[in-house]
C-alpha cells in the first residue's frame, strides 16, 4: 500500500488541478469574449484627381455588438458576414461624413471582404469627384464605446499626405490638398480664425492698449507693434510644432502679469525726471508669452498636418490684421482726445493705466488661484 500511495495522490491531484483549470476556462469565457483588445477602426482615403477611393477597416467586435451577433468570431465566416453587410453600411454610412469643399459627398460602397486574421471587416468605398481644396473627414463610427477611436490615413496618388486620429473628443479633422487651391483654402480658413482670435481675446487687446496709451510718433508705434509681432511669431511657431510648449497654467498667468507689468511702467514713466521708452523692448519679450496663448488656440483649432507652413502664415497673418485694427482705432483715438486737450489725454493715459493694471491683476488671480486650480 505504501509503494502506491503517492501514485494515487498525485493522480487525484492531477485530477483536481484539472478540474479547476476547466472550472476557470469556463467562468472566465465571458470575460474573455467581453473583452475588447482593439477599439480601432481604420479609414484609408486615396485622392485619385477622378475620385476618392478608400477602405474602411472595422473590428469585428464593435461590428458584432452593433448588428446584434452574439459571437464575433461569427463574422470570419465569409458567407455568414456577407449577410450583415447592407446593415453594415448603411450604419457605417449614418456615422461616416466625408465633405469634399463645402459638399457631403455621397458614398458608394464597393466591397465586402473579412479579414479573420486581423478580426476585422473590410469595406472598399469610393466617392465621385476630383481632389477637393479642403476635405472635411467626420466619424463616430462606434458611439457605444466612449474609447473608440478611428485611424486616418489620406494619401494623394502613392503618397502618404496625412494622419489624424478621430474619438468622441475629436470626431471631426480637416484636410488640405498640396495644391493651389489647397493652399488658398487653409489662407481662407486660418486669416479669419487668427483675426477672430485677437478681436476677442481680452487680454491680447489690453496688452497692446497698454502699450498705446502713452501715444508717440508713427515711427514709435510702429516700432512697438513690429516687436511685438516678431516675439510672438517666434513663440507661436516653435510651440505649434511642439518644439517648445510650456504649460498654459504657467502661459495664461504670464501673460496677465505681462498686462499688469505695462501699466505699471506707463505710471512710472510718467513720474520719472529721464523717462525712457521701453516699450519696444517690453512688446518683444511679452510677445514671446503672448505667443504661447496664440498657439495653444491655433493648436486646438486643428493644425493640418499636410500644410503647416501655410496655416501658420495665415493664422499669424490674421493675428497681424486683427493688432493692426486695433492699434489704428485705439492710436486715433488718443490722438484726437491729446489734439483737443493734452491735459485730458493725460488724465486718460494715467486712468487707462490703472485699468489695465487692475484687469491683468484680476486675471492672474483667477488663473492661478481659480481657473489654474481647477
């Protein structure tokens, strides 16, 4: 008896072991099949200069939970899949957008294919038309999972022109062809986005207030408005490329202190026996932080990736035209008020001032201590 013991033990463990193993093969089968290891769709989009032509890749997860089969791997099954695939476009249809110039374009699905070693879907489309100046892609292709996301590639001819990634944060992007009219189409886009910007953007506009108030010659005001314009153009490049982006909670309460530190030298040029005019100088380096702000907009609005140099000119371009508005409004101004009575524009500039002071002072609270904290 003693020889066969062990033998026998280690049978019934063996046994036991094995039952338990099948026990949690079994309990976790659902968890298994519930789980979701790729949330990606793919959208590839080729510009023929005759059509837009493409294939959509789904997971078969996602397309299974949608058209209601209860196992996925179901739809590997060629002849099984092939009857889910009008259902399959026709919500694909519903999700997908594609606006070629200001025009939704129509889609017509053009093949059904599955692909059981990628468990995903493929579906060939095409849309009639040539290449579009501007092409708007939107897609919540999937809506019940809040982490979907959809991977677009859009290429002109061969060549990989462009990829952006689409979520339910960002269900929509735009592309710009490499053509004339392409390029026309971002100056359309980005001059009126940056002349927006500027015009309400409250803090941008005191600043450059700040800066008018004490007034001077043409040549004085203009040299102001050149420093500022090189600062923040330098800025606004290296941090839309991503080669320098410092934080926007240390950007937006600079650019507060920034406006507080120019009313300040206003009332302190005014009491000092030597005044020197700094303003140049102070409309360069602030300019550098305003830029920050200007990118961290242009940035948010979309940088097509296909065109940087273009959208970049034009936003900047716009930004230019809005300061220029605003510098030739609020100098006339001055000027007309100082022709009238010197006095009165003196009482206006010390008055502007503190106003100034007190704005920029605000805001740095709230940015730090408010908006910043949260």
């Amino acid at each position: 008896m003693a020889k066969t013991a062990g033998p026998v033990y280690a049978n019934a463990v063996r046994a036991r072991l094995t039952a338990v193993v099948a026990l949690a093969l079994v309990l976790l089968q659902p968890l298994a099949i519930g789980a979701h290891s790729a949330p990606f769709s793919y959208l590839d989009l080729k510009l023929t200069g005759e059509a837009i032509e493409g294939t959509l890749v789904v997971h078969d997860f996602d397309a299974a939970h949608d058209l209601g089969v209860a196992d996925p791997n179901r739809l590997h099954d060629a002849a099984f899949a092939a009857g889910y695939r009008d259902v399959l476009t026709r919500l694909m249809a519903s999700r997908l957008s594609i606006v070629a110039d200001g025009e939704r374009l129509p889609i017509e699905w053009t093949s059904f294919d599955t692909l059981p070693d990628r468990q995903s879907l493929r579906l060939g489309l095409r849309l009639r038309g040539g290449t579009p100046a501007v092409m708007r892609v939107e897609a919540q292709l999937f809506p019940y999972d809040p982490v979907h996301q959809t991977f677009v590639n859009v290429y002109e001819g061969s060549a990989l022109r462009h990829q952006t990634i689409l979520s339910a944060g960002r269900p929509g992007a735009d592309y710009y062809a490499g053509t004339v009219q392409g390029a026309w189409a971002v100056v359309r886009t980005f001059v009126p986005a940056g002349i927006e910007h500027i015009l309400i953007g409250p803090d941008h506009v005191l600043f450059l207030v700040g800066l008018l108030l004490l007034g001077g010659s043409l040549a004085k005001l203009a040299a102001i408005v050149t420093a500022f314009t090189i600062g923040h153009s330098i800025t606004l490049s290296l941090a839309a490329l991503d080669i320098v982006s410092p934080s926007a909670q240390l950007v937006e309460p600079a650019i507060a202190l920034s406006i507080v530190f120019v009313g300040a030298d206003n009332l302190l040029v005014r009491k000092a026996t030597a005044p020197r005019d700094i303003r140049a100088l102070v409309a360069a380096v602030f300019g550098l932080v305003h830029g920050f702000g200007f990118a961290s907009v242009l940035k948010a609005f979309g940088l097509p990736s296909g065109a940087l140099g273009w959208s970049l000119f034009s936003f900047n371009l716009g930004v230019e035209i809005g300061q220029l508005a605003i510098v030739i409004v609020v100098a006339s101004v001055l000027a007309a008020v100082r022709r009238r009575s010197a006095p009165l524009g003196d009482r206006l500039a010390i008055a502007g001032s503190v106003v100034v002071i007190l704005a920029g002072a605000y805001w740095f609270i709230d940015r730090v201590f408010w908006t910043g904290a949260a």
